[in-house]
C-alpha cells in the first residue's frame, strides 16, 4: 500500500539550492533544516541533503516527474529563462511520452514526462 514518493536528492549549498528550486522553477518552500531541505509543487515534493564535497560532474542523481500539461509546464521553464538540458528539449519519444530534461546547480537530472 504504497502512497506517496519523496526523492532525496543531494546539494552541495542550501542558498543555491533555494534559489534554484523557488525562484525558476516556482517550487514552494516547505522547510529549511540547514543541511536538510524540503521543497513543493503542486503534488510532489523533493527533499535535498547536504553534500557539501559533492563533485557535480559525478552526480547521477536524477528523477522523473510526470505532468498532466507538459507543454505548459516547458513553456514556463523557458520563460523564466531556465536551461533545458541541451539533450533533452521537449520531443517525443519512441516509448510514448513527451518528455524534457534539465540540470539543477548540483547536475540532478530532473526528466519531466506526459503520456502522448
């Protein structure tokens, strides 16, 4: 009876983190333990650790997020002027989701999806 999912993911810098999460991609803050963050949207929520000696280029943490609106939701990231992976702009894919890819300030790969 599984009900819910909280990735953990991990950052080397809270304020950075913040920053990234709230102000471009529109997440809402839920609480700050210092080396512990919880972040929302609509109905997911992450969850950050701190790694402070984290290298981001060997970081593969990564998540998928489905939407129901996938179009708007690119769209808006492209608005606010966030990086869309350059592998991973909004495209169809073989496996019958629509899908798009960017990195946070740590390199975890968030992948948002839509069933076409």
């Amino acid at each position: 009876m599984l009900t819910e999912i909280h990735p953990k993911l991990p950052m080397r810098d809270t304020r950075i983190t913040k920053a990234f999460y709230l102000d471009q991609l529109k997440f809402d803050h839920v609480t700050d333990y210092g080396d512990y963050l919880i972040l929302e949207k609509d109905k997911i929520e992450l969850h950050f650790f701190l790694f402070k000696d984290l290298d981001p280029k060997e970081n593969y943490g990564q998540i998928y997020i489905r939407t129901d609106d996938i179009t708007s939701l690119y769209q808006s990231f492209v608005d606010h002027n966030v990086n869309i992976h350059p592998n991973g702009h909004l495209q169809t894919k073989p496996w019958g989701q629509m899908e798009f890819s960017l990195l946070d300030p740590d390199h975890n790969l968030l992948t948002f999806g839509q069933s076409v």
